[in-house]
C-alpha cells in the first residue's frame, strides 16, 4: 500500500504534474489515421488533459494545436478547413498547422496584430496508422526501432479503445503475467485454426497444446524482470509436466507502453494514453512476422466490441460488462464473453476512475508493478533534480538503434529455458518477409 499523495504523483498527468511532465517527454498516440480518412480531416483530441485539435491541411500535412481559438475561446473543431489551414468561424480568424495566426479578416486593413497571435501547436508524426504527438520541451527524440515501426504498413493494423480509468491501472494490467491464468481462463478451449486476430487462441509455441490450456492448467508462473534499455523485459515461467517449460517474454516500454506476444505470428505493441487523470485510451498496434495482417477482418472483429467515432466499448459498467453467471459457469473465468479486451477493462475500471493504493496488497508476483512504479518515481526524481538524461531511452546513446523487443511465447526443456524464446524470436525473424533482423 502507499499513501494518497505518492498514488497522486504517479497517477496524475495533467500539466504542470510531475508524472505528466515525465510522460511530455516521450511521443504519445494521438488518433488513428484511420480518424482522418474521411471527407473533412478534423479530429478533436484530448491527450495529457489539454483540449486539442487534429487536422490534415491541404498539402496533406498534419497539425495539432489548441482546441480552442486564442480570440475568444471558440470549438476550432468546428473550423472551416480551408487556405492550408483552419479558420475559426466565429471571426475567421485563420491558423496554419504550427499554431500561427496568419489571417485576421475582421481587424483593419493593414494590422500586423495577426502576428502575434499563435494557438499552442505540437509536433505530429504519422507511423504505421497511428498519429503521434510529441507534448515536451525542446525537440522531439527519435523514434526506437521498434518492429511495429520497422515492419512495412502492410504488416500492422492499428485500432484503439477508450477505459474510463486512470492510465497507470490500466498499464499495470499489461504487466502482470499472473493474471492471464484467471481473468482470462477459458474453461473450455476452442479451435485455434479458427481464431485468427484474437489474443490467448494460438497454441503454445510449436505444440498442438492451445495456450488457453497452458494458462488454466499451470496458474502459478515464475515471474523474474531485467532492466533494459526501453524500460523491463518480464520473463514467466510456467514448469510444466513431463520436464517441460512455458516461457512466455513480455515487456514494459517506458512510459506508457507494453510489448506481449499474441500469437506465434503476430505481436501487440499497445500504448495507455492518458486523456486525462480518469480515462485513457489504449492504442495497439498488431505486428505480424509472417503473413501481411488482414486488416478488414481484425477491423471488423474490434468494431462489432466498439462504437464510433469515439471507439467506446459497448460492454461497460452500464450494462455490467455483458456479465452472464451461466457463462462463468461453464465458459469463461468472468462471464464477460470471450474477448479478453473487456475482461481486462472490468479489471481496471472496477478499481475505480483513480484506484486508491493505500488499500492494496501486492504479492510476488506483481514484482514487474512493483519495478514499474519505481522507475517511474525515478524519472520524476531525475526531471525534478534536473537530469533529463537518466530517464529510460531519453538517456541511450542512440535512441533510434533499440530494436526489438523480443515479445513470444517458447516450450523447451525445463533445463533449457533461458535460450528458449531467444532461439524461436531468432527462427521467426530469419524466416519474417521484411528485414527483422537485430
């Protein structure tokens, strides 16, 4: 347990706060590309507790600035696009995607006033279907070389979902490898040739044994975590019969981010953005290392769980999660249906908008919790005393050379566990049709 104002230091973002100002120095998910494929590319965005908006100008450029007009206030989401820009309509008055005001159509003829007007503007990057902001100081760093930015567009879909949590529940979610042996234990296994695009429906690594079964049947896994260079790789082992191991490779990636395995082709990459200090979205990027991802199907999957424009799930509190006591009788661990995306958000979200902290009990196997919330009150530390430098990946040599992570799922000898994921994530790469190679 920990006491109200440390839960508060690590949890609230908005600016000003010292987690939000770790969290403004590293490139956060704002929108999906797929956001902007409509007619009129605007997109209000509210990220880190500031009200912004998303536009693509007419030489096919993006920029994100402040939602409101520095004038009067007024929605900019309702502005006109037009003139490589976006005009407020209340007044006309005009700015181009880095914020400056170039046009003031109502003030007299002449007036220079224009110019010193300019609405708070962001950096934008577009990767691999998703757009990124970079909220910080100074420039922007350098993108890691990450495979789900590496692999071509062809090989990554990207999709999002809205928790209405705070963003560090639900990180910590991504981190605790126990957890999948209940929350998301299948009482019975399905057919894993036929759940393409779903997570936990693969067997395990080169057995005909479904994962689901790994799960159920091995609950208690040894759980060890290392520092990295990204953040913390965390490696569970689950000792199975006949002399054999479960090694399931997962990761933290500082600050927001998790890499897992979801299946022997593909991995996800998923990002837990704040919108403010009570909701946040999480932004997955699905990266395949064999077959290009047929995106019309996992699109098609993910929306029959989430309305639009706002990609809010549509089992949520008001209507308990879909909970079915028979299912949880004879299916599912929860009785929430068989996608894992909503069993992880009723664990979230039933801790309450911020959980309080001062009444739990960790155990030991949430040591990659316990690790993540120190390196996290390590990099307050180090920006408050100064020392950008010692915040992960900020301070690597090269930030752009981190490759990786290695993110799978390996049987092997109980004996022979340590080389076990190496040697299947090396097997894949050398066999991946774009250049995996590390």
């Amino acid at each position: 347990m920990i006491s109200h104002e440390l839960n508060d230091l690590i949890t609230r973002i908005g600016p000003g706060t010292p987690a939000g100002a770790v969290l403004r120095r590293y490139w956060q998910p704002a929108a999906l590309s797929d956001e902007l494929a409509g007619e009129r590319p605007v997109v209000p965005v509210t990220l880190l507790g500031e009200k912004l908006v998303l536009f693509r100008d007419d030489e096919g450029q993006l920029g994100l600035i402040q939602r409101h007009c520095p004038h009067r206030g007024a929605d900019l989401c309702y502005g006109r696009l037009e003139d490589n820009g976006l005009r407020c309509p209340f007044h006309g008055w005009h700015f181009n995607r880095d914020g400056q005001c170039v046009e003031q159509p109502g003030e007299p003829e002449g007036s220079r006033m224009h110019e010193q007007i300019k609405a708070r503007a962001y950096p934008v990057a577009e990767r691999n279907g998703i757009v990124w902001a970079y909220m910080g100081p100074g420039e922007p760093p350098a993108f890691p070389n990450f495979d789900c930015f590496r692999a071509p567009e062809s090989h990554v879909f990207a999709f999002k979902g809205l928790w209405e949590c705070n963003w560090l529940q639900a990180l910590e979610v991504g981190i605790d490898p126990a957890h999948a042996s209940f929350l998301h234990r299948f009482l019975q296994d399905e057919n894993p040739d036929e759940q393409y695009g779903k997570q936990f429906r693969d067997r395990a690594a080169d057995t005909n044994i479904p994962i689901t079964q790994v799960l159920r049947d091995y609950p208690r896994p040894e759980i060890s975590v290392e520092d990295t260079a990204y953040g913390l790789k965390l490696t569970a082992l689950r000792h199975m019969d006949g002399g054999l191991t479960h090694v399931r490779v997962t990761n933290q990636i500082f600050p927001v981010a998790i890499s897992i395995p979801m299946s022997r082709e593909m991995i996800i990459t998923q990002w837990h953005v704040p919108i403010d200090d009570e909701n946040c979205y999480w932004y997955a990027m699905f990266t395949s290392f064999d077959k290009p991802v047929d995106k019309d199907l996992m699109r098609a999957q993910r929306l029959q769980e989430h309305t639009l424009p706002d990609y809010a799930p549509r089992k949520n509190r008001a209507n308990n999660y879909g909970y079915d006591p028979k299912e949880q009788g004879t299916q599912t661990y929860t009785g929430m249906g068989m996608d894992i995306n909503v069993h992880d958000q009723w664990a979230v979200e039933s801790l309450g908008r911020i959980q309080d902290r001062t009444d739990e009990h960790l155990g030991k196997t949430d040591i990659g919790i316990i690790r993540y919330r120190r390196m996290l009150r390590a990099a307050i530390k180090a920006l408050q005393d100064g020392d950008e430098a010692a915040l992960p990946m900020l301070g690597a040599t090269n930030v752009a050379a981190i490759q990786g992570p290695l993110s799978n799922d390996a049987v092997t000898d109980t004996t022979d566990w340590q080389s076990a994921s190496q040697s299947a994530d090396a097997r894949r790469r050398a066999a991946c049709p774009w250049d995996a190679t590390v």
